[in-house]
C-alpha cells in the first residue's frame, strides 16, 4: 500500500479529525513502531504500528472499500452519469448502496469485464499507461486477416504521436471472410484496439473484454455483477 500521512491515518480511523490528530502528534502522544512521531510523518497502513495515548489504532478504510465485476453489455456508458441521458453502468449496479466508479473504460459499443470500486488508490494504479496488469479481449474483425495485417496488429503502432507497446495477437477462430482474434494489451490507450484495426484496415464487428491478468468473466452473465474476492482485491494490488 502506498504510504499516507499519519494525521490522514489517524483520522481514517474515524476518531478524530485530521486538524486534532495533528495536535496529537504535535503534543507526543503519537507513536510509531515504538517510537514518538512527527509532524508530516508518513506511514504504510499495513506495515507500520501507531499508537495513541499507549494503544493501538487500526484505520476502518479498508472496510469502507467495495470492489466488483460487471459484464458490462454493448449501449452502456462507462460512467457514473450522463447529461444526455444515456445509460450508464450504474444503472446496473443500482442494488448497491455505495457510489461506485468504472475502473478505466468500455467504449459504449464494447462489452465485457469492468471493474468498479470507490478505491481512489487502486483505480489510478490500474488506470495508468504502463500499468503492470494486462487486459484480454476477443474481436471479431472483417475480413479474416492476412499475415501481413496480422503484423501490422502486433507492432508498435503510432498512436497521436505515441508509439505503444506491441499488442500480443492470436487467432481464435477464422472463417472466409471474418475472425475471432485474442488481443493481449499491455497498456490502456484510448480506444486503442479500434485505433489499431483501423490502421490493419480491419473492421470491428463486436469487442469484448474477457479478462484483466488473473481475473476472467467466466461466465458472468451479460449486466450482471459480483464481489471481487479478496484473493482478487490482493492479486489487483500486488499482482500477487
């Protein structure tokens, strides 16, 4: 876990505001692993012990934090709300209490694995450009590709000036005139798979993503949503 200001934890403990945890460190009575803190101290929540007044605190943040799945389908948006009065992926979701936010993007004709959570931490992790956790989709592209576009597919395009990571490509299934292709990307760039059929010359018939790392769709059904388990939480955090 990324390290955190200790008032923050302190108040992330819900006994006190940030402003009184500091008069707290400031007066002394706050300990770190033993030793009396500082002011602007910083501490790993997981790792390190703090104490107040001689007892232990232990912060309720993780417990305010959910994290699921959804099978998000085709004509959804990927967001919260919309001012044109599109449907959005909390439409689905509305059985849970807490707001929820999409974990990167699904383009509205693009269905499959979405992630949601109110883990502000995790969700700028899993949303940068290099992030470490590879995303799988399946495509249905027209006409069947040839070798060559094939190639073109698993390049390092140029994407607005950007020159990606390459795209790891298979074939799933083919036909005369179309194919199911398995696309491994590294990388979130937007709209990126559509971009990059585009430039093979290659039309998208659907696009859905199966996986993210460890963590498949199975068989979710299509709208429907679960919990991640813990195992999944850690394996999205560590990669372990």
């Amino acid at each position: 876990m990324e390290e955190i200001r200790l008032q923050k934890y302190i108040s992330d403990c819900g006994i006190m505001s940030r402003r009184a945890a500091e008069a707290e460190i400031i007066a002394g009575r706050v300990k770190v692993n033993g030793k009396v803190a500082e002011l602007g101290q910083k501490i790993d929540p997981e790792k390190d012990m703090v104490e107040l007044g001689g007892k232990p605190l232990r912060s309720r943040r993780k417990s305010t934090y959910t994290y699921i799945m959804l099978n998000k389908p085709r004509g959804y948006l990927s967001s919260v709300s919309d001012d044109r009065g599109r449907k959005c992926v909390t439409d689905l979701i509305s059985d849970i209490k807490m707001r929820l936010y999409p974990v990167g993007r699904l383009d509205m004709d693009s269905d499959g694995l979405l992630l949601m959570t109110n883990d502000g931490d995790l969700t700028n992790k899993l949303t940068h450009p290099r992030h470490e956790i590879p995303k799988i989709y399946r495509v249905k592209v027209k006409p069947a590709p040839t070798e060559k576009q094939l190639a073109t597919l698993g390049s390092a395009l140029e994407l607005d000036g950007y020159k990606i990571m390459p795209v790891e490509v298979k074939v799933a299934a083919k036909n005369e005139d179309s194919a199911i292709l398995e696309m491994t990307l590294f990388e979130g760039r937007n709209r990126q798979i559509r971009r990059m059929c585009e430039i093979a010359e290659l039309n998208i018939l659907w696009l859905t993503r199966i996986a993210i790392g460890e963590l498949k769709l199975g068989y979710l059904g299509r709208g429907k949503w679960r919990y991640l388990t813990p195992e999944e939480v850690e394996y999205l955090k560590n990669g372990k």
